[in-house]
C-alpha cells in the first residue's frame, strides 16, 4: 500500500508541475533594437580651440574632436538603449528623456551612436542625416554623409547620402554630431529602395508606385533578427532577406509579409545558382491559355490557385506579383532543358544539375526602380531592352525568329496579332531593320511569356516565313521576382 501511494505521489507531482509549468514556457524573444552611445565634453567645457576649431571643418576635425586622448575631450557618459530617439533629438528634454544630460549646459560637447543596420530590401537606400553643428555617417566604414559647419538643424532630406546595400547583410553604422555654442540637435533617417522617386514619372514610373516620407524603420536596426519566415509570425519582407540574414539556402515555402494582405506563404529560390538567389514565386503557368496576353491576371490585382504555392505543374497567380515591390524578374522553363539545342549557358543562367530549365533573367526590369509586377504590366508601353538575337535566353533551338524587327522586352503591342508581356517580336519584312525602325504591321512569329499569338501563356509561335525554327509550341513556365 505505501509503495501504490509513493507511486500516486510521484505520479500527480509530474502531473501538477506539468500544468503549473506549461504557461511559463516557451516564451518568445522578440528582436531588440540596440544602440550604443557615447557622450563627450570637448573643448575643455569652455570653448578652447587650442587642439581643434569651435566646429569641425573636416573629417580630420571631427576625428580630433572625439579623440579622448587630446587635453580638451573627456568621454562623461556611455551607454546602450532601445529607443531610436537616440537618432532623433533637438532639446535637452528629448536627451534627458534618454538619460542623457548634455555636458556644460549644452554647449561644446560631442555624441556618437553606432549600431547595426539589416535592410529589409535589397537596392539603394538613402540616409538623411541632420544636425547643430556638424556631423557625419559612415556605414562599414564608408562615409556616407558629411557635413562640417555650423548650421541651425536643417530639414529632413537637406544633407543625404546613398549607398547600395542586401536585404538581410548586417551592416554596422556611425553617426555623429558635434556642437559648438547655441542651438544642438541630431537627426538621422532613410528611404527604402521603394520608397525612392525617380527624378521623372513616365508610363512605367507611375507616381503613385513611391512614398515620399522619411523613416526610422525600427526592423532594420534590430541586433539579432528573428524573421526566418518559418512561422506566420515570423513573416521575413523577403526571400533574399531569409537568404541573407539567416544563410539559409534551402528552396521551399516561406511565409512572407507582403504589403497589403500581411504574411503570405510563398515558394522560394533561396540557391544562390540563380543569380545569387533569392527569388520568389508570382506565377506559374502549364502548356495553356491562361496567362495569355489579353488576361487580366497581368493587369488586375487578382490570385488564382494560390495555395499551390509549389513548382508542379499547373496554373497559379500568388499575391506576389500584386504586392511586393520587385526589382528583378527570372523565369524558368521546367519543360524545356539547360542545354537544348547543345547550349552551354542554359539560357540567362546554367541551371544543370539544380533545376536543369532554361532560364531567363533580367535585372532591373523598371529601370532599376521597384514597382509591383501588376502596376508594370499595367503601364509599361513597348519597353525595349535590346537585339532578341543578342538576349541570353533566346537560343535558335528554343525560340525562332526572323530577320527584322528583333525586339527583346516588355509589353510589346503591334498592329498585328504579336502582342507578348515578355518576350520576342519579329517579322521579315525590310530585313535587318531592327527595332523601332523595323516593318511590325504584319509580324509572323512570336515568342515569350503571355502572348496573343495562339493566346499562348508562354511558348513559341511561327505564322510563317521564320529565318529560324525553333519549339514552336505552348511551354511551361515559372516566373519569380525579387
């Protein structure tokens, strides 16, 4: 009997611990924003220019300023805090709010902040950085913005610096400010590569694709970043992001927070074969009519299929191509192999032994400028990129041709019925009269991805009167952006 109850005993024990204990675990670490700090009196307090001038006229100035070796700079204060207030300052008040009293009353002292910067996009940033009296911006050690003189803290946006950096990469940055007499303040912020404005709006840059407001996006200035896209909740802004941050690359489902609609389940190349990687679904498309050029799956914001979110064979538009803003686009061709035709660049990128497709690639589709898939094709008119016969992804045993005409680009519309979203267009009449000099009234052949010819979703089409043969059929096709 004392045995069966020392056994109940023990039993209920781990039964109780086990309740009681349940909600305490598993507790989520959420990413924290850290910025160190350092806070310098200079001058001797008293506005001694015997080491340095009152304000920095040069990077050497500023350097001697905050060298605590010289006489005339003592370090008063360092320190580390989550708040990005620490980039954003112009009184006393705000300062202190941080912990921070500026040394002798506000005049003659200097501060430095460094921390780590993870972009959420891959592209050109531009930093703001404002300040009473001069200051500067150096990200892994390149300066970025300078701006030695005595000034009043000017407007957001008045002293910038671009640099190009990787969704995902850390990045570690310095900012500092130095103030000699009256006024003091520090202002640091970015924008995003699709927050930036092209200096003209055309049909293909519409101005309603942009965001003109400065940021402090608190993600990227996260020390250890948690979102590896493996959870909704973890949700990454992209593929190249999950790639970057976290050195995963492993292809699959991601879940990935897209403007609009929030975390989405996506299929992603993360292998770098493809240009480096990165890349994510927005559509895919069998040996069919479905994404023919007339389909408003390229001009409405719209999904079909969008949980066969996976390379097999089949029709699926994703939120992908209606949300996020891309600035390159990919396509690969499961159905016809890396080296038809003997070829050994496999298209735009020798995919053997990974994906064995051919495959095409174009960088900077928009010019370099992110736009949604959907605002692109909605607006882009004929954009021409160059000879068809000088693209890596036209092959004379893949896709035919003939002799005049020879467009390669985007949206490409005629008076005739060769109309394609990606692709090829060409005729042989006034031959080697290339684009736009080129007869297009009465185009024979087609080729690319959602044409009008035989309402191909993608594939090859000859009329006739071809200078080169080449599958002349509907094919499948995969279409990624990044």
């Amino acid at each position: 009997m004392k045995k069966g109850l020392f056994i109940f005993f023990i039993l209920m024990n781990g039964i109780l611990k086990g309740q009681f204990l349940t909600p305490y675990q598993g507790t989520q670490i959420q990413p924290k924003v850290q910025l160190d700090y350092w806070v310098y009196s200079t001058h001797a307090g008293n506005g001694s220019t015997t080491q340095y001038p009152a304000v920095a006229a040069s990077k050497a100035d500023m350097d001697n300023i905050f060298n605590s070796n010289n006489a005339n700079t003592t370090l008063v204060r360092t320190g580390r805090t989550s708040s990005s207030r620490i980039l954003d300052w112009q009184n006393s008040t705000e300062l202190n709010a941080l912990g921070i009293t500026a040394p002798n009353g506000g005049v003659y002292f200097a501060i430095k902040v460094q921390g780590t910067f993870i972009p959420l996009e891959s592209g050109t940033y531009t930093f703001t950085l404002e300040s009473d009296d001069a200051s500067d911006l150096t990200i892994n050690g390149n300066t970025i913005i300078s701006s030695y003189l005595g000034q009043a803290v000017p407007a957001l946006g008045t002293r910038t610096g671009s640099i190009s950096l990787t969704a995902g990469k850390k990045y570690f940055f310095e900012a500092r400010m130095q103030q000699g007499g009256g006024g003091y303040g520090m202002r640091m912020y970015w924008k995003s590569p699709s927050q930036l404005t092209p200096s003209a709006y055309t049909s293909v840059h519409p101005a309603n694709t942009f965001y003109q407001a400065w940021t402090q996006n608190l993600q990227e200035l996260v020390a250890n970043p948690i979102m590896d896209g493996l959870t909704a909740e973890k949700a990454a802004p992209s593929a190249k992001y999950i790639q970057t941050a976290f050195n995963n690359f492993t292809d699959g489902i991601y879940w990935i927070n897209l403007p609009i609609v929030g975390p989405t389940q996506i299929y992603c190349l993360l292998n770098s074969v493809v240009n480096g990687g990165g890349w994510m679904l927005m559509m895919k498309a069998t040996r069919g009519t479905t994404f023919s050029y007339a389909s408003a799956y390229w001009t409405t914001i719209n999904t079909l299929n969008p949980t066969a979110n996976n390379r097999n064979d089949g029709d699926a538009k994703f939120n992908s191509m209606n949300h996020f803003y891309a600035k390159d686009m990919m396509a690969l061709w499961p159905d016809i192999a890396w080296n038809t035709n003997s070829s050994t660049t496999g298209g735009s990128v020798n995919t053997s032994g990974t994906y064995n497709a051919w495959c095409w690639l174009q960088n900077n589709f928009n010019n370099g400028i992110r736009i949604t898939p959907i605002n692109f094709f909605s607006s882009a008119s004929k954009l021409f990129f160059g000879d068809a016969k000088s693209y890596s992804g036209w092959n004379g045993g893949v896709f035919s041709a003939q002799s005049s005409v020879r467009f390669y680009g985007f949206n490409y519309t005629n008076a005739s019925n060769a109309q394609v979203r990606w692709g090829f267009a060409w005729n042989e009449n006034a031959p080697l009269a290339l684009y736009p000099t080129g007869d297009e009234a009465s185009n024979d052949v087609s080729g690319g991805i959602g044409m009008n010819y035989g309402s191909y979703s993608a594939g090859d089409y000859i009329g006739c009167c071809q200078d080169n043969t080449g599958m002349n059929r509907t094919a499948r096709v995969e279409v990624y952006i990044r």
